[in-house]
C-alpha cells in the first residue's frame, strides 16, 4: 500500500439539516441516513446580489471554507475545491439551450466550469493564494487529500484548505447516479504538525471490490467517532484510513 500522513488542525461540514459540528457529532454517532430537507446556506456575511448568483454547491463550499478559515485566524491559504460532478446544473441547462439553438449566456458558462468556485472563493476572501479544482470520480474525496499533503512539502506552506462538495446529478441524468448521497460539503485545514495525525494508505481494488458509502462521509465518521481505523472501498481504489 502507498502511505502518507498529515494532521487535522480543524474541519467544519454543511449539509441541509446539519448546519452545525454538534448536528454532525450528533449524526456520525446515531448511524443515521443523511437528512433530506431543502434548506440552504445563510451566507449572511455576503450581499443578497451575490448570494443569489451562487449555485447550492457553491453556497455550501463557500460556508465551509468560510467556517474553517474563521478557526485557523488566517486570512489567506492555499485551497483544493474537490467535486466529482462540479455545476452539472449549470451545464445541462447550457446543453438544452444548445440544442433548442439558442444563445448561451458568457456569464452562465463562467460559472459553470469546474474551478468556479475556487474563483468565488478567491475573489469574496480577496486570498490569491494558489487554488486547485480536482474530480476523480468515487475517488475524488481522497485524491483532493493526496493533492493537499502534496502541497505541504512546497518549501513554505505549512496547512491547505481542503473542500469537498457532493451534488447529486440533475435529473435528466439520474439513469448514471451511482452515488445517491444528498448533498454536502466539508472542509478540512491540514498540516504535517498537529495533534490529530491521521495515515492515509491506498491500494487498486480488487476485481470485485463492492462499493461502500461515500469516502467522505465514511472518513467524517472516522473522524467524529474517533475510530482508529477504517477502510473504504469504491470500485476503483481501497483506501485506509488510522488515527495515529
């Protein structure tokens, strides 16, 4: 197995019904399904023109970066916006108008593609720190961990910002939804010193490898639960997680 290690300095997650840590602590230890409601971010700290110009991805990456940064008492830190569907909303909408022949909006298509919100991000925090927007299928949440301890040995960065958001696919799609998770996201500050080290290791799966609950609900629980280990599977990889 491939192995590497970094520390949690703090984390925060949004989802609708879970809008708090207790809320999260509350759910990992009930083993209970995701709550299914339609609430949304606040974002009270933005203006009503920009807030109703982001999608519910983008409210919820933003919530939770703006969350975690409060935590850590910086204003700037190198970010990875990690989505293995990015604003597919946005882009169906875009496609129809394609096909109906009709013209396509330049500010629609900006905020479509996949690093928009990390251009949200950079412009609402006025950080210009370096960004990341990365998709790796089932196996994004964890790439955008690699991605993270990665940046961590550049000669200066001592923690990056990791925010994962899980949307679901719109409807016209929902024929290839193989991940039936309501929508989340969650934001992780890692560093390499820390009192909460946590060794990631990784391996190809095997043939008939059977899928498991999202990576990244399945690490949340690790983590709130205090689990000394764990291991997840997705078609692709087998990823092993131990809180050292």
């Amino acid at each position: 197995m491939q192995q590497l290690t970094f520390s949690i300095e703090n984390w925060c997650a949004w989802a609708p019904g879970l809008n708090s840590q207790a809320a999260w602590q509350e759910w990992a230890e009930s083993k209970a399904d995701m709550p299914a409601t339609e609430e949304q971010p606040a974002l009270a700290w933005l203006p009503a023109r920009q807030r109703r110009r982001l999608s519910l991805q983008a409210k919820m990456a933003l919530t939770v970066a703006q969350q975690c940064l409060e935590k850590t008492e910086t204003d700037s830190v190198r970010t990875i916006f990690a989505s293995r569907h990015g604003e597919a909303q946005r882009m169906q909408h875009m496609l129809q108008q394609l096909a109906l022949d009709e013209p396509l909006s330049p500010t629609e298509f900006g905020l479509s593609v996949h690093n928009s919100t990390a251009g949200w991000y950079g412009v609402l925090f006025k950080d210009n720190a370096a960004t990341t927007a990365i998709a790796a299928g089932k196996d994004t949440f964890p790439s955008g961990l690699i991605e993270a301890v990665s940046q961590l040995s550049i000669v200066g960065v001592d923690r990056v910002l990791l925010i994962f958001t899980h949307m679901p696919l719109p409807d016209f799609y929902q024929a290839f939804q193989d991940e039936p998770t309501p929508c989340f996201s969650v934001g992780i500050m890692l560093s390499l010193q820390g009192d909460k080290p946590v060794r990631l290791s990784y391996k190809k799966a095997a043939a008939d490898q059977v899928q498991q609950m999202s990576p990244a609900l399945s690490f949340m629980r690790f983590l709130l639960l205090g689990q000394q280990r764990i291991q997840v599977s997705t078609d692709r990889m087998v990823w092993q997680y131990e809180q050292l």
